[in-house]
C-alpha cells in the first residue's frame, strides 16, 4: 500500500538527485536508515551501489528483501541504536523514515532526544570524509499550512494529527501521526553537535529534490553533509 502512495513515483528523480550530490560511484557502500520498502536502495543499487537498508518495521523489512536486487541487503534495526562504525561513503535518511518521527517522547522531560541519537549513529556510521543527506520536515512549510486537524505544538516544534492508513487488503484505520518540524538553523546544530559538517539546506519536495534555497512552499528541508573528523 505504502508503493501505490503518490509521493513514491518520483524515486528516480529523488535517487539521481543523490547519486549526484553525494558524489556517489560504482562500489561505494551506502547505509539507508528507515528504508522503508526499500525504494531508495533498490534504485541505489540498480546504479552499482552496495546499500544496506535498514528500519524498524519487520515489514517493510520483507517487502524490501523480496524486491532487492544485487547490491542491496535489508537489516532490521532501531535507528536510535545503530551499531555501525565508520563503514560507508554514504548515509541516507529521507521522508521522515526515521529522522524526525519521535516526535511522541520530545513531550516526556526525562526522555532521550530521539533524534539526536539517531543523528549520532548515522555520524558514526560513515568513513572520514563521508556524507550524509536526510530530509526533515519544515517548521514553516507547517505553520503556514496548518489544517484544522493539526495540532502544533510550538514549545516542542512537534506537529501532531490523526491519520488513515491502509492495510494490504485496502481497509482503514485511524493513527496517531507525531512528526517534529525543523528550522534550517536547528538543524545545522543538531548536525554540528553530532560532529558533522553541514555543507548545504535545500527546500525540496518529495520527488522533486532540487538545490533550491530554503523557502516556505515546499515540505521538506534537505540537507547535505560531510563527516568532520
């Protein structure tokens, strides 16, 4: 259900956008952290990439395995505890696959701070002088079009609303959706604390990646990185 999505039929354009901006080759190792189905590895390895994919959700997991080509493995995994050790040339984390969606525990005080962890793993993750691109949703993009189901909370830049899901079988069911929004001087010290380099923030939207300059019409916030050390 999650591939028949409308936002999933510009993969192509989001993975040649990667290869391009990572500066990625033929034999380069590349970690996707909440891979999802694997969309973004499957096509990471069409182009001669070794990916390892990984995400939470055992599901996901199979679905990507079952359509992997060579190149591409698939590992269940938390990305708030990450055990890779300088391994890639690459990390990946796009559409909200894991960055941004502990959104819940940012409203408990003595609660770890989701995403910095996750940040700090995908760091640790990549060889000296390797790179890193995730997208995070925009803390304007999502005050300016607030619908009336949202509720945002402003203390904690989490949004929170309800949301329909389907199963396999095409029925309904209603979740709790609790995603944390990002301005792009946030996300540069997140990214500086977790001891990477921020090189460039993109306005993007989903299947459309472009280097365009931060704005407040498009969802996501790119940003693409180099390991400092």
């Amino acid at each position: 259900a999650y591939l028949r999505y409308s936002f999933t039929r510009g993969t192509a354009n989001e993975v040649s956008f990667l290869v391009d901006v990572l500066g990625l080759r033929p034999g380069m190792r590349v970690l996707d952290v909440g891979c999802g189905p694997g969309r973004h590895a499957c096509g990471l390895a069409e182009a001669g990439l070794e990916v390892v994919g990984v995400d939470i959700a055992s599901t996901f997991v199979e679905i990507a395995r079952s359509r992997a080509p060579r190149g591409a493995t698939f590992e269940r995994a938390d990305a708030r505890y990450l055990e890779y050790d300088r391994e890639f040339d690459a990390v990946i984390s796009l559409c909200q696959g894991a960055f941004g969606l502990g959104g819940m525990s940012s409203h408990v005080a003595s609660a770890p701070e989701p995403d910095s962890a996750i940040l700090s793993g995908m760091a640790r993750a990549l060889r000296p002088g390797g790179r890193l691109a995730l997208t995070a949703f925009s803390a304007y993009f999502q005050v300016r079009f607030l619908d009336e189901s949202d509720r945002f909370d402003v203390a904690s830049g989490v949004n929170h609303e309800r949301t329909i899901v389907k199963n396999p079988e095409g029925v309904n069911a209603e979740h709790d959706l609790w995603t944390t929004c990002f301005t792009p001087r946030e996300l540069r010290l997140l990214f500086r604390l977790a001891g990477l380099c921020p090189e460039e923030i993109w306005s993007v939207t989903p299947g459309d990646y472009g280097r365009r300059d931060p704005n407040l019409d498009e969802p996501e916030l790119f940003v693409l990185a180099s390991a400092d050390r």
